[in-house]
C-alpha cells in the first residue's frame, strides 16, 4: 500500500528542503508542491488564504494528483501549509486507496522563520503572514505528536529528520 | 462555457511563450505545462516516449486538473507536446463538462527549432528528439487545419498568433 506523506508547518520552517529530500529516498515517488500547484491558476486567482473557493480548488487538484499518483504505484509527499483539517479531509478522501497518511508538521524558533523568509525573492516573501501562520498552527488543534521541531538540527543532520519521518509512526495520522 | 486550449508541437517551437501569453489574455485562466506534471514523478519515471504507462498517468494528471478548473470556471492553456488521438481523448474525456476544445500545432521550420533546442539548458536538450518529433507530427495524421506556422511571425507579432489562436474558428476540434 502506498503512503501519502503531507509536509506541512508554517512558512520558512524548511518544508521544500525535507520534502525534496525525502522524496529522493522513496523507491517510486511524487513530489506535489502546493505552491505549485496554486499558481497553476494565473489570471482571476484569489488568495487562497482569503478565499474558500481558491482553497478548496487547491485541495481538490492535490487530492487528484494525490490519486492518480497512487493508482499507478507511487508514494506521494506533498509538501504544502496543511491544516489539520485538511490532513483528515485527505485521508477520508483516500480511503480504499491507501490508509498510509504520515502528517508532519514541522516547526522551528520564530527568529529562524523569519530570517529565512528574507532570504527568498521579494516576491515570494510571507513578511507578516509568517507569524499570523505561527499562531494559526497552533490554534489549529493539531496533536503534538505531529510536530517535528528541528530548531536543533542543523543542515547536515537532515538525513535524521527524513529517517524520523519515514520510520516513526507517531507520526501517522490515525482516525 | 469553457474552453481547453491545447498548444502543441513540436520541442522549439515556442509552446511555452505561446501559452504564457495566451493565459495571460484570458480572464480567468489556469496553465498545465506538461512537463511540469511529468516532472512530479520523480523517483520511479520512464521516459514518457519510451513508456506508455508513464505517458498515461501524465495525461490523467492533466485531465483531471483540466476538470477541476472547468468545474471552478476557469479557461485552461496545456502546454505539451500533445498528438491528435491525445486531443481527441482529452475532448472524449471532457464531455458533458466543456465542448469547447481548440487544438493547436505551432510550426516552424527545421533551423529554428535545432537552433533554440540548443538555447536550452544541457539536461532540457532534446537533440535529435527534436527531429524525431517533426517526423512523428508529420505522419500523425492531424489535420492541415490545426497547424499554426510561426515561421515568418517575428517574436513582437506574438500577440497577432493569440489572436490567431481565440478567434479563428478552424483550430476548434470536432468530432
């Protein structure tokens, strides 16, 4: 059975960097970034943290490649700011196609997130909207047994961050 | 109702700043590059002309985003290397949710597309797959009607080509 990993947590937190990794070190794999996927939608797009609709399209495009991927044979991990919610929402969309859904949400100090939001282009920078995700995250009500903080791992270590993914099941989202 | 444009061809000749212009003249607009799909499939993937298999779950990649910016309202723009029974399939797949499909092979001559071939980056060279790809447009039996040749389009003319493209009724695939 194939597993579906979501990485998640709030912006700068280094979702891309554990998700490009860990997608490297699965046999048959797919790597869906949310982000990417959300811009697919150029002219008429809303925020999708302003809008439903735009939210919800996000989610449905992710959930089909999601499918798709599965059907023929592949783990996914899907590397985008994933509520709670919307992890459940997934895995009850999946059923019968896999029960393997690892939900991670990776954290970090605020003063890392915030340097690292200024290093990306302008145009991609988060600013304020980093610390309100902070707070979203953690009103959200996700189990603790979720979050996976790397404020002290450094870089070279993050081969211990992906081994934690792939072989701790707490991480595993459960009904 | 809306419409799924397909721009096709062969590699080189100019679907990605073909499509990136067209999207951008519709109102509310989404834009699938293929090979950004393929290019999801990371560990695991066959060359898409080598596997059929590979060449399939791409399609339904891209068939299923196109449903879920139909049911949302959105024009779509594919950008891939699409052969007619390709199109014909994807229109079969889209009934009942658009019938609106205009399918368009862009076209130049030889010299060109070797020449921007090797404008690209070394490991998105497709060398002597850009011949072979002329030679398979060629006996793929399309229809004179949906080639659009940019040969003597300068590159400030581009806008003529979108326009070329929304309004001339003869790239509209039909049963």
């Amino acid at each position: 059975m194939q597993t579906v990993y979501i990485v998640s947590g709030p912006a700068g937190v280094g979702k891309s960097t554990t998700s490009s990794r860990l997608v490297s070190v699965l046999k048959n794999s797919a790597y869906i970034s949310g982000d990417d996927v959300s811009r697919m939608h150029i002219n008429g797009r809303q925020k999708p943290w302003e809008s439903k609709l735009e939210l919800s399209l996000i989610w449905n495009n992710i959930l089909s490649l999601t499918q798709n991927f599965i059907l023929n044979g592949i783990d996914v991990v899907i590397d985008y700011v994933t509520f709670p919610d919307e992890a459940y929402w997934l895995k009850d969309k999946l059923k019968g196609l896999t029960e393997n859904i690892v939900y991670v949400v990776l954290w970090t100090d605020h003063e890392t997130l915030l340097k690292r939001d200024q290093l990306r282009l302008p145009e991609h920078q988060m600013g304020e909207r980093c610390l309100i995700l902070i707070e979203e995250f953690k009103e959200s009500g996700f189990k603790d047994i979720h979050l996976l903080d790397t404020s002290q791992t450094n870089a070279d270590a993050i081969h211990l961050v992906i081994e934690e993914i792939v072989n701790n099941k707490q991480y595993r989202l459960e009904d």
